[in-house]
C-alpha cells in the first residue's frame, strides 16, 4: 500500500465516521423537536421558538451534508 492509498483509506473512515457522529444527532434533534412541535398545538410562542430551531437545525445538517458528501466524491 502506498502513502497515497493509506491517505485514500484514513480520508474514507474519517469521512464514514463524521457522517455518524454529525448526522445521527441532527437527525434525533430534529426528529424530537418535529414531536414537540406536535405537543405545542395551541401554543403559537412555542411553536415559533421550535420551528426556529428546526429551521436552524436543517439549514445545520445542509451544510454538513454538503461538506461531507463533497468529501466523498
């Protein structure tokens, strides 16, 4: 194996690993404040400052998702 594959290969486990550990948060974070968003039906303060939030949080996982798949090509 040469330097240049073992780079290759470490660039490809980093990038498998970041995918986890980034996306798999966002992802619960999401999830979890799509079901209190549920919760909060009548509640239009709540549901301003969680609909923020989300909003944030996808324009957040945009990103990593566009750093991390440009890694992989």
């Amino acid at each position: 194996m040469t330097e240049q594959d073992g780079y290759i290969q470490s660039l490809s486990v980093y990038t498998a690993v970041m995918q986890h550990e980034f996306r798999t948060p966002l992802n619960s974070s999401i999830m979890f404040l799509e079901y209190l968003l549920e919760l909060v039906i009548g509640l239009p303060t709540a549901a301003s400052v969680i609909n923020q939030v989300l909003s944030q949080l996808w324009l957040l996982l945009s990103v990593i998702n566009g750093l991390l798949d440009e890694r992989m090509s």
